[in-house]
C-alpha cells in the first residue's frame, strides 16, 4: 500500500504539470486553474512589474515561478518571495536588469503590510542600562523594517509604474544607487532612502550583530556618519523598537 506522503507528492506533481501516474489526466480540469490563480496572487503582489514587462510576459513567467517554487504555506500572503532572485536568473530579462531590485522593492511593501505592530523603544529601560553594556546590545527593527539596496534608481521606477502615477518620467539608469528603509509606520507604509552609512548599521542590526559591531559596520560604509543623529532618529520614528 502506497504511504499517505508518497500520494500527497504525486499528486502536487501532477497539479503543477509534473506528470504522475493516475492523476495527470483526471486533473486537467484543475491544472489551469491552479496556475491562474496564483499567477494572479503575483500579479497583485508585482503590479509595477505587470506594468513594466506586460501582463502577457509576466504570466508567462509566473507560470515557470510557480512550477519551480510553489506555494508551501496556507497563508497566500508568504507566497512569491523568492521572485527576485527567480527573475535575476531568467536570461531573457537582461535586458531590464532593474527587475530583480524593482522585485525586491514590491516584496518589502508587501511585507510591510502585513508585518505585525510594536510598542515603541522603552527608552528608560534602555537608559537605565550601564555605558558599557551599550556595544554588547542588539536591537529590534520594527517587524514592518525591511530594507533594499539597488544600483539602480528603483524607487524612481516603482513610483513612476504605480497605478495613478503621472506621465512617463525620464528616469536615467545611471542615477545614484539607491539605499532604501522600507516600513510602516502606524496604519501607513513608507518607502524612505537612507545613506549607505544608515543603511549599513540597519542591515547589521537586522542580522543580529550587537550595536558595537553594526556601528563599525555603518562607519567602514560611510567614514564621519553621525552615529548619534541616526540612532536617534530611528529611535524616534519607530524603526528601531526594542533591545536586549
């Protein structure tokens, strides 16, 4: 007798057009629509990249996505994560080299959305700690915090192919890179740059490493960053919001 998981997987091979004895052609009917629904899942995760490469491309790609990473949780909303990385190896989408970061971009928007709230820094708490345990802490970002940097001017491109965005801006490829602090803030997601120097000492919170290491890190990216000014104000807006 067949076990129970030796079943389940032929029958997701057979769904997602893998082929599997028994199942393939009884599950036609389904396959297409399988393949509709979650494009259309991607399609309103991506809609500046809908706009930039075409509905038809990107169904097209979409449907390779889902062959080679289909959804894995009950929850749609973690579905499509790792399209960035799935673009950046597609060779026919050299020509916009953009795509994969204008991807990532959408996706920390996505996330942001859903992330879950969190009370503010207790700054006494924290000033309540002795001088020299400060290097050794590690901080938390808000769970909305996500954080992108591209060559290219994504942020440019991701607000000039939203819906209701104005005329065709002339947006030049080799404008300054962009460092980006993705988040929300209440009720309200915000997309703001940041210098690389900032963008350096969130990235190494995010990872876990203690404050005396991410301030390193922020000052081999960007020498005379004002470490104070930009702790502050991350304090203060929420970015940073809990430590231990």
């Amino acid at each position: 007798m067949r076990a129970l998981r030796e079943t389940q997987e032929e029958f997701a091979a057979a769904l997602l057009g893998g082929g599997a004895r028994g199942f393939d052609a009884r599950l036609q009917v389904y396959r297409n629509n399988v393949f509709v629904s979650l494009s259309q899942a991607l399609a309103d995760v991506y809609p500046v990249l809908v706009r930039l490469v075409g509905r038809d491309y990107f169904d097209q790609a979409a449907r390779r996505f889902v062959r080679e990473h289909p959804s894995r949780s009950g929850n749609l909303h973690e579905f499509g994560r790792e399209l960035a990385g799935f673009l950046g190896r597609l060779p026919e989408a050299a020509s916009l080299p953009y795509l994969p970061d204008v991807a990532a971009l959408e996706w920390a928007w996505h996330e942001a959305f859903h992330a879950a709230e969190a009370p503010a820094l207790d700054a006494a708490r924290l000033a309540a700690l002795p001088e020299s345990a400060l290097g050794g802490l590690r901080l938390r970002l808000h769970p909305a915090a996500r954080l992108v940097a591209s060559r290219y001017p994504v942020l440019a491109i991701w607000e000039a192919n939203r819906d209701g965005a104005p005329a065709e801006a002339e947006i030049s490829l080799d404008a300054d890179p962009d460092w980006l602090l993705v988040t929300r803030r209440e009720l309200e997601r915000a997309i703001e740059r940041v210098t690389p120097g900032e963008h350096a000492l969130l990235a190494a919170l995010a990872s876990g490493a203690p404050l005396a290491e991410a301030c390193e890190a922020a000052a081999a990216a960007a020498p005379g960053i004002d470490l104070e000014a930009a702790m502050a104000r991350f304090v203060a807006e929420r970015t940073i919001t809990d430590f231990y």
